[in-house]
C-alpha cells in the first residue's frame, strides 16, 4: 500500500493541555466549549455551515502513542481489539467528535460538547445530518454493558506517548 499524508486545515483549541483528564467522547464532555481555528485559506469552504446544530470533526490525535492491537479501553476492564474500541493509539491516529456548532466568526468555529486536547489538528469538518448518520437499530457490543461508566470518564492517560 501506498503512504497517505494530510495536511492540517487548522487546529482545535480546547481547555485540555494534556491527554490525561479529557473527556474520553463528546457526551462526556457536555458543556465543554472550545473553538475550532480554520487557516483562512479555507474560508470559502465554511460557507452555508452555520446552518447545522452539529459538526464532525475528524482529527490527528498527535499525541496519542504508538499504536497496539489490542487495548483496554476507559470503559472496560478487559483486553479488547483495537477496531472494536475508540482507543486513540491506532494505526491511523484520526479522532472523530460530533461537537455542537454554537456559531462561526470569521474562521473561527465555536463548539459545545468537547473531548478534544488541546492543540489539536483538524483534518475535516463534516455536517452531522442525523438522516445520513443514525442507524434505525444497532448492536453495542461489548460496550452495551459499559455505558453507564461514560458520563464521569476521562482519560487517564493510559495511551499517552510519554
């Protein structure tokens, strides 16, 4: 297979300086507000997005460490497979966040419901269109159990790079 690069389209800003202690997925971080910082080349592209409630954001998790194949999760007290969790140590470390979109000024988004660290590059913003995005009936696997754990997780800084 051929490398594939990205360049950054901006960078996230958040009031999380370190992995460790971040909400560990968007519903966890709830209120949490930060802001998005689009490099002004791509103004054009942020056309018409004030008109979504919500954004994904996909994004490097740069400080993520090197990646395992099988990880405990936040959620979980077992050894899983790294697909079948939202671990950030990937192959690809590439985040993704559905994030309130609270308003834009100029290049900068404001967002609600952050469990992004600080300083983070911003790879893509896409429109959250539950039409597209929900599925009508869906299976949980082992994190079914486990979803009760969510609203107080943070990370704790088990895949950090130090």
């Amino acid at each position: 297979m051929s490398t594939i690069s990205f360049t950054p389209i901006g960078i996230i800003h958040t009031p999380f300086k370190q992995p460790k202690g971040t909400p560990i997925q968007p519903k966890a971080g709830q209120g949490v507000r930060g802001t998005v910082e689009v490099d002004p080349k791509y103004t054009a592209g942020l056309a018409d997005l004030n008109g979504f409630s919500h954004i994904i954001l996909l994004y490097h998790c740069h400080l993520s460490g090197p990646f395992r194949l099988t990880v405990k999760p936040f959620l979980d007290d077992q050894i899983r497979g790294l697909f079948a969790t939202r671990a950030p140590t990937r192959p690809n470390p590439i985040g993704l966040s559905t994030v309130r979109l609270l308003k834009i000024e100029e290049t900068i988004l404001h967002i609600e419901d952050v469990d992004i660290v600080d300083g983070t590059p911003l790879l893509d913003i896409k429109p959250y269109v539950p039409v597209f995005d929900e599925q009508p009936t869906v299976r949980l696997g082992w994190i079914e159990e486990q979803l009760h754990r969510l609203p107080p997780a943070r990370d704790d800084g088990r895949f950090g790079s130090d």
